[in-house]
C-alpha cells in the first residue's frame, strides 16, 4: 500500500486508524494492489452517469465513511442510492446528510442490489456494502477502462483494513482472490445486469459467484489497479466462523443450481482449488514463500472453515 493509500483509510477512519496506524502500514509489506493514477474523467470521450447502489442495516458506524469516499471521487457523474433494510440506528440520517437517494427493501442483500438497479439511471452500477471505502480514482479507473476498452464489467481488487493479526492475515488471504473464480465483478454495466436478471435473492452468501459467471458469459470483464477498502474493524474468530456457517444453505442451492459436477463449481468449494490452486498459479506462491507466518495463519483459518462447512453439510 503506498503512502497515499495509507493516508486514505486514515483520514476515513480517523477516530480508528490514527490509533492504529501502524497496523495499516504493516499491508504494504504483503504485496497488496497499488493505488494509481490515471487520466482526468474530462478525457473520457462521453461521461456516462455512474449508480452507485449502497445496501444498508444498521451500519452508523460505517456508513459516513463509505459515503464521504463516494463524494470525493475525482469522477463526478455519480447517482448516489442507499438501499436500506429497515435500520434502526442512525444510518438513513446519515445518508441524507449526504444527498443519498433512500430506498427501504428487505430481506437479504441481493434484494437490495436488484432493487437499487432496477431504480438507478445510470449506464453503470456500482454496488458496495457500507463497510467499503474507495479510493478517490476508482469510479473514474472503471468508467475509463470500460469506455475505452468496451470492457462490460469490472473487479476491484479488495484490501482487508483492521486491528490485528488476524485482519493481516484476512487481507493476505483476500490479495490472492482478485480476478479468481472465489471473486465477483463489483463495477458493471447495467444492460448487462439486466440481461442476466441481476442477482438470485434465493442464494444467500455465493449470489456473487453466481452473478459473476452469469456476466462472464455474456461480457468481457476486466482487472483495475486502485483498491477499495473493506473495514473489518477488529476480527472475532466466533463471528467470523458463525457468518461462513449462516452461508452453508446457501452454497448448497448454489450447487444445486449449476450442478456438483460444474467445474467451476469444483474449483470454488473444492478442497485442491481453494487450498492450493488459488495460491499458487500464476506464480502467487512466491508471496506465501515471502511471508511464511501470514501463510501458516492463512490456512489455519481455511481450515477452519472447510471443518465447519464439512459437519453442516450432514
């Protein structure tokens, strides 16, 4: 992470980071994506209106940071729309502070998303959770690489930013996911999410995987170099354990739908793939040779979860 990037999640989360700053210093050592310039949005032959849907449930904590990113990108052309799902704290206060266009729609996330496409203008969407923190180009980097290059959708790569050991590890984990099979397009033209009839609000937890491939197969896809951040705050090994469980009936219709014998299905639940193929094409292994302590924790925590996806499966 460059220095501008560290200087980015410090000032968005400043009550947070600046106590613990060093613990966002120490992602530059792990080969994260770099944060990079590119040409001024006024370059961009047209300047086609940007939808970014946000989902929402009690987020006060999050919400502010996600929305001051939003507003401070250099590209400017954007819809703003919070979808939320019935909060109870602060969080729809919060977004009209910022302008925000307020929708309430329940149950699960992928509800909120089709909802949010379905009422946005713009040619593109972007759908975020309000735990995510752009950096300042990534609108601009995506709307680029799309118009120029006739790109349909988009990968962000994802950076893990929180207290402790285990959200390094968490981070390391997540670097050698982006532009995978175990990723999903984030940034994506809205006549292609039409055509694929959005997200599957009967899958909760691999609806992404599933929207993912569904887009691959009809539009070209693509990787930029400027990271969002995803604020995990602290790690509980309890929660994140109980959260991977709630997904289990989830990745079972998953498989129901495109089949156990899918390949790429064999490759995002299957133990040679996600424990060892992700890891190591294209010459990743080199990163879990330079950093053997994240590397040992890394599979720990996978571990962990295949133990825990094993017994509900009976």
């Amino acid at each position: 992470m460059t220095d501008d990037a560290i200087k980015l999640v410090r000032n968005y989360t400043k009550d947070y980071y600046m106590t613990h700053a060093r613990h966002v210093k120490d992602f530059a050592k792990m080969g994260s994506p770099v944060h990079t310039s590119i040409q001024n949005s006024s370059q961009i032959r047209a300047n086609p209106l940007v939808s970014v849907v946000i989902t929402t449930k009690n987020e006060e904590k999050n919400i502010e940071n996600c929305l001051r990113s939003i507003k401070d990108q250099t590209y400017k052309n954007i819809e703003l729309i919070v979808v939320d799902n019935f909060s109870k704290d602060k969080t729809v206060e919060i977004a009209k502070k910022y302008g925000a266009n307020i929708y309430t729609k329940g149950h699960e996330r992928s509800s909120q998303r089709n909802y949010g496409a379905h009422i946005s203008k713009g040619k593109y969407l972007l759908y975020l959770d309000a735990d995510m923190i752009l950096s300042p180009n990534v609108v601009e980097e995506c709307v680029e690489k799309c118009e120029r290059e006739k790109v349909g959708a988009i990968y962000i790569p994802e950076q893990i930013v929180g207290e402790g050991f285990w959200i390094k590890v968490r981070d390391f984990e997540r670097s050698f996911h982006t532009g995978t099979v175990a990723d999903a397009v984030r940034f994506v033209r809205k006549d292609l999410f039409e055509r694929v009839e959005g997200f599957d609000e009967s899958l909760v937890g691999p609806e992404d995987w599933d929207f993912d491939r569904k887009i691959r197969g009809i539009g070209r896809t693509a990787i930029i170099d400027t990271a969002l951040y995803h604020n995990e705050g602290s790690f509980d090994m309890k929660r994140y354990l109980k959260k991977k469980k709630y997904y289990t009936n989830g990745i079972r219709n998953y498989v129901r739908k495109w089949g156990s014998d899918d390949q790429e299905i064999m490759k995002q639940i299957g133990v040679q793939y996600r424990l060892v193929g992700v890891f190591v094409e294209q010459g990743k292994w080199k990163k879990m040779i330079r950093h053997p302590l994240f590397t040992v924790a890394m599979y720990y925590l996978r571990l962990r979860v295949a133990i825990g996806y094993l017994q509900n499966k009976r």
